[in-house]
C-alpha cells in the first residue's frame, strides 16, 4: 500500500496543474506553479480594479511622512502649522513644494493631475528667459492645450483658439488666461474635496500627534 500511495503520489507530481508542497518537483514544474500563482494574483487585482478603481487609487495615494524631499534634494521638515496654512486657501497650498506635491498625488487619484502640470509649467514659462519661450510655448501647447493633447486641459474653445494663437508669437503672458482660468477650477472644485480628503487629513493628524509627543 505504501509503495502504490508513493507512486500514484509521484505521477501525479508530474502532471501539470497539480501543486504538492512536501513532493519534490522538478524545476520545470516549479516554475509552472509560480506563473499559476502569478495569475492568480493578477485576476485578483483585475477584480479589484474592476470593482471600483477611483476608490482603490484613492487607496493607493501614498502617506505623506514628516520628511520630505523637493526637487534638489534638501530634506524639508513639514509642520503642521504648515499643513495648517495649506487649509487659508489654493495660494498658500501651491506656495509650499511640499503641498504642490500632496496636492499633486491627490489629483492623480481623481484623474485631473494635468490641471497642476499645466499650472506649474506656466510658472516656469514665465520666469523662462526671452530666447527660450518659443520652444517652451510649443511644448506647452502641444501637451495641455491643442484638442488631441495627450494631458488636455478643461478650457472652452474660444480660449483654446486665443492660446493657440498666442503661442505662436509667444511672449511671458501667453497663458496667463488659461492658467487664471484653470486656477479657479482647481480653486472651486478640487481644492476643497482635498481639504477634506483622508490624505491632507491624515497627514495632518499624524503631524499633531508628532508635534504633541
């Protein structure tokens, strides 16, 4: 009886499909079992993506520790009294790297990061000097403003033709009224759901805690 048991045990270890922990397994099998598992798993995330993906990357929008980085690498303490700040209006929020940062991860997870792409990349333009305007005028245009841009901003015609045309002949205020215009949308809708989000809240919270040990 042992021996058949020992038998039937191997054969079925050599068929595909089967998965015994305690067997040994040839190497092939192994990574048989590994691609299942992998499917599995990618089924899984399917499903979750599936079921509702605005809440799962709301999920997904990564805490924000007290340590921050900007863009050259210093490291910046964030306090809440900064957070506080972020709360007397989209001004002061944007005026902080580390609150366009926040900002940023939270309009990603409602699809609308372009708004602050496009708002932070108009205040390049404009600091820009005068011999690098055109270039970056066209980049500009072509990546927020024109009908068929990959990041379109949410302007009306009439002012997507204007913009156009002063892009053409670019000077430092050839976006200033689609960057106005884009601010305000930012400032009305998104700004306010953020305050209220679990990421600027939670943030917030954990840096009090921080702040009262």
């Amino acid at each position: 009886d042992y021996r058949c048991k020992s038998l039937f045990a191997l054969k079925l270890s050599k068929m595909p499909g089967f998965f015994f922990p305690h067997t040994n397994m040839t190497e092939l099998n192994g990574k048989d079992d590994c691609k299942l598992a992998e499917g599995k798993i990618h089924k899984k995330k399917q499903k979750a993506f599936g079921a509702d993906l605005k809440n799962y990357l709301k999920c997904m929008v990564p805490h924000i520790e007290s340590g921050m980085k900007t863009s050259n690498s210093r490291n910046v303490t964030l306090s809440a009294e900064e957070v506080i700040q972020w709360s007397q209006s989209l001004e002061k929020l944007l005026a902080s790297q580390s609150g366009q940062g926040v900002f940023r991860e939270f309009l990603k997870s409602e699809f609308s990061e372009e708004n602050i792409e496009f708002w932070l990349a108009c205040e390049d333009y404009k600091k820009s000097k005068s011999d690098h305007l055109h270039g970056k005028a066209e980049r500009i245009y072509e990546e927020f403003v024109q009908s068929d841009a990959i990041k379109q901003i949410n302007i009306d015609y009439q002012m997507r033709e204007a913009t156009a045309k002063r892009a053409q002949d670019p000077t430092h205020t050839s976006f200033d009224e689609a960057q106005k215009t884009v601010y305000i949308l930012m400032e009305r809708d998104s700004y306010p759901r953020f305050l209220k989000s679990k990421a600027y809240l939670n943030l917030l919270n954990q840096l009090q805690t921080n702040t009262s040990k």
